[in-house]
C-alpha cells in the first residue's frame, strides 16, 4: 500500500489533523498488542501491512523507563527485514517539535509504540505536534501499533491506571484522553494475566458508547480501516459490548461499590476470530495469509 508522502505544508498542517480520512484513502491499521510479545507472526504481519522490506518504521520508545528499548525494537525490526526503522526518543515536550524527527515520523509507513507508563506517554506526546501528525498519518494509510502502554494509548479513552479484579467497582479505574486515533474503543492490556476485567467493566459504565478490548499477553488486536478487529497470537481478546446494557448503577455508586451492568456482552476471541465494531457482530475464524 503507497502512502501520500509529507511535506513541508503537510508538516505545518499537522497542528489540525483530520481524525477521519477525507479521501479515498483508507485509514491505516489499529494495532492493540496486549504486552509480552513473543508470537513472532504479530510483527511480521505489521511488518507486511507497513511494506516489507521496503517499510520505514518510526519506533516511539517514550512510555519505557529503559534506555535500550528503543534500539531493541530497532534490531527487531531489521531482524524481520525492515532496511529503515528508527527510534524517535521524545523524552521531553520540547522533543515533539524537532523538525528531523518529525520529518522521519511523516515520512514513516508503520508507527510502532513500545510499552512502559501510559501517563508518561499522554504527559510527553498530548498536543504537541508529533501526536498530531501521528493522527493525521494514520488517517492517510499509515499503521501505528502499540505494545502494553502504548496498546492502551492508541484510542481517543484511555485507561490511565485502575484496581485489578474480576468485579466491576466504583471509582475502580481512572480515565484520561489517549492518543485518539479511534473513539470506537477502549483497550486494556495484560488483560487475562493481571485480571482486568472488572476494570474494562468500570471504564465502560462511564462511557458505553465504546467497545472494550481486553488483549492478552502475546496477543494482538488488529483493526481494520473497516473498523473489524481480528485476534493474532496465542492468547485471546476479551470484547465487551455494552451497546444493549439496559441499565448501569454507576452514576449512584459509591466508592468501592460493586457497579450492576445488565445486558453486557462479553465474547472471547481466539487465533483468527473477528468483531466488526459497527455492526457489533463476532465471527468464529477466519484466515490471515501474509503475503505481498
């Protein structure tokens, strides 16, 4: 796939980036990965979305404490044979404006955000003009995933912390605004290994117009420019529809209390199972073949 390629007026356009396509073009892959990624077909199938060996990918290690993942994720993706990929190390606000780095993130067909504190990603990247452009990248072609942190950054919600449990409990998470390249979902991550489904829960009573992505360990979410999500990895995705939720306690609750949801609907996604996000409908299985 061929992506408009920036320039100088696209870079001083990035300060009111469009949050939909306003062409033909098609919106660049989401990509939840839910942590502990081990499944190595995960970033080859990235890798092939953002152009094989041709893809230039823009790695954004802001959200980790450390200072060689940046590099790794540089050798990785040269392991899987990317010729350009580089780390753009935003470690301060001031950062975000560098015009070299930005030319190289507008210039990138993958963005690829490594895991580590969310706050820290929303405290560096929110409102500067990388985080801009990363949105008006992604609304011109171009894929962005995002590991841990950086899986929970990618929607407009963002879990910032929460409580773990399977109960969904008042005051239970805390919310803040991510990255905002889609509002049609809220991701939590490390889902099935630190048991976070009360806290999805509690996220969604706030806000039931969302879809709850619970990813897993190893396991990635990919959503389409068609707004399917479909699971790659070993673990599972956890989908939370409270589009039919007849009624929510949330707004009477207490602090600690248990919160009653009543018509939730939870399905669990396997290898290769589908969720359309608009018609709100699962799939069993289908097939990914990675290919040219």
């Amino acid at each position: 796939m061929s992506v408009p390629q920036p320039t100088t007026a696209t870079l001083a356009f990035a300060g009111m980036p469009p949050s939909r396509p306003e062409s033909d073009i098609p919106r660049g892959w989401i990509i939840p990965i839910g942590g502990k990624l081990v499944d190595e077909e995960i970033l080859e199938r990235f890798v092939v979305l953002c152009g094989g060996p041709a893809a230039r990918i823009a790695i954004i290690p802001t959200a980790s404490s450390e200072p060689d993942i940046g590099t790794f994720y540089e050798r990785d993706f040269r392991r899987h044979g990317v010729a350009q990929a580089k780390s753009l190390h935003f470690e301060r606000r001031s950062d975000c404006d560098d015009r070299d780095w930005l030319t190289w993130l507008g210039s990138a067909t993958g963005i690829f955000i490594a895991g580590g504190n969310q706050l820290k990603l929303t405290a560096t990247l929110g409102g500067t003009l990388a985080a801009r452009l990363m949105r008006q990248r992604n609304a011109a072609g171009v894929h962005v995933a995002g590991t841990s942190a950086g899986a929970a950054f990618l929607s407009e919600h963002m879990i910032a912390y929460g409580d773990e449990g399977p109960t969904p409990r008042a005051g239970m998470v805390t919310m803040c605004a991510g990255l905002g390249l889609t509002n049609r979902v809220i991701v939590d991550q490390h889902f099935r290994q630190r048991d976070r489904l009360g806290r999805l829960l509690t996220a969604l009573a706030y806000n039931p117009f969302a879809v709850g992505l619970g990813v897993d360990e190893d396991t990635a979410a990919f959503i389409s420019p068609e707004d399917v999500v479909e699971t790659q990895g070993s673990g599972a995705v956890t989908i939370v529809d409270t589009s039919d939720v007849q009624y929510s306690s949330i707004a009477d609750a207490k602090p600690g209390e248990a919160i009653t949801l009543l018509g939730a609907k939870v399905h669990v996604l396997g290898q290769g199972a589908t969720f359309d996000l608009t018609t709100r409908k699962a799939d069993g299985a289908s097939a990914f073949v990675i290919s040219d």
